[in-house]
C-alpha cells in the first residue's frame, strides 16, 4: 500500500460505470470485512452487498430527495454495501455471539469463556443502563468496520468511498431492514475510478499543529 499516495487523494466521487470489481478480490474483500473486531465481539452488523443493477437501482431510488447526486456514484460503481447495526441486543444475539466463540475455540479453557461471558453480559449492561448509548455504540463499531474496509481496499487496488447521504428510514424501508432487527447505518461505494473525472486539487486538512497534542 502506498500511504503517500492515498494521503494525498481525494476520495473517489466519479466511479467508471465499465469496470467491475473481479470475483476473488470481492470475496477477499468480504473476508476481510466478515473478520473486521468489534468491541466485547459484540458483531452488530449485517452487510447487504449490492452487485446488480437492480440492486443499485433500488438504493439510488429510495436515497431521499435531497440526496440524488450520490445517485451515480452508486450506479457507477462496481458494488456498494449497505453496512446496517442492530438497533439492541436481545439475548438471542448474544447467546448466537457465544455459541460461536465456544464451537471456534477462542477460549480453550472453558472457565475463561465463562468468565469473557460474565464481563460482556456486565459491559452491554452499563452501555444499556449506565450510558444509555447502546445503539450509538454499536454504529462507532460499524464506523471502525467501514474504516478499516477503506484501507483493505486500498491494499487491493479498489478505491471505497463512503457515503451519509441517505435517508436512512427509507432505505430501510426499501430493503425490509427493521423487519431483520437492523438499520442502516452507512453506505460503501466501491470501484475504480473515471480517469477522466479524477479530482487533481490538492486535499484540505487543518495543518499538524492543530490536531497533534505532543506531552
Ligand atoms: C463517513 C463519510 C461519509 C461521506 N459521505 C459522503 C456522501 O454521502 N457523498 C459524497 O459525495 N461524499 C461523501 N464523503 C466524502 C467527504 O465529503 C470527503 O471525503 C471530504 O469532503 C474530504 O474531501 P476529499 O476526500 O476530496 O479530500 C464522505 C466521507 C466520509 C468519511
């Protein structure tokens, strides 16, 4: 990955509509965001990933008024990946989370599942209780998921441009995604870009010295 390069590129808001993503780099892709961590493993998400025309039709349809010039980005890109959270964490999730820590082994001595289960069972509490911030918390996950996912992305030569101009009610609506205990928290559009519409401007960040505190 070459860091000096993406620190100095604007993301990508004008995706070429002729290419398309190859099947292995996708699925390598999805790998990588199936294993992105999540805080206590809590893994709130469910990705839609949409490939087809059809798909995209769907999303760009149900964005809302307002948000209709990410309309061709979504079209022109090669996929775009709805990223939804779980609005709560019902026992059944939690029991599911569990279930498959224990039958992949991550803690080989069954005292210490136990007691990882106690602690989680306590963190969720005081996020549902205590700071009340429960579904807020889970999105920041989704958040560090999508992050994370920009740079796989880079790393394979696909450029990923996320994307808060939804209405996400209606998205939801469109692709029934309360009835499934979720919402949509952010989209993530993905391709290569239009060479002929590669923005060549430099980027605009605050200079180092007023984000870097040194102590
Ligand atoms: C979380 C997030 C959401 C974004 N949502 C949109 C969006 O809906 N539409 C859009 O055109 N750009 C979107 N952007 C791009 C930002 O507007 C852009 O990165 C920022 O203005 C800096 O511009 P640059 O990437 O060209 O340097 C988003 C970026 C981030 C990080």
């Amino acid at each position: 990955m070459n860091l000096d390069k993406l620190m100095n590129k604007h993301l990508t808001r004008y995706f070429d509509p002729s290419k398309t993503i190859p099947e292995e780099t996708l699925q390598q892709l999805l790998r990588f965001l199936r294993s992105t961590p999540s805080s206590v493993n809590v893994q709130p998400n469910h990705f839609y990933v949409l490939a087809t025309p059809e798909g995209k039709e769907r999303l760009t349809a149900n964005l809302g008024e307002r948000f209709q010039d990410n309309a061709e980005k979504i079209l022109n890109a090669s996929h775009t990946i709805i990223l939804t959270t779980r609005a709560d964490v019902p026992d059944s999730h939690l029991e599911a989370v569990f279930t498959k820590e224990r039958a992949d082994g991550r803690f080989p001595d069954p005292s210490k599942q136990e007691l990882w289960e106690s602690m989680t069972r306590d963190f969720l509490n005081l996020r549902s209780y205590g700071y009340k911030d429960l579904n807020h918390w889970m999105e920041k996950q989704t958040y560090m998921a999508v992050g994370l996912t920009m740079m796989a992305a880079a790393e394979l030569g696909v450029e990923a441009t996320p994307l808060e101009g939804f209405d996400p009610t209606s998205v939801d609506k469109a692709f029934k995604i309360r009835e499934t205990g979720h919402s949509t928290t952010v989209l993530l559009a993905l391709g290569y870009p239009d060479p002929e519409r590669v923005y060549t401007t430099p980027i605009s960040r605050f200079h180092a010295d007023h984000l870097f505190t040194f102590i």
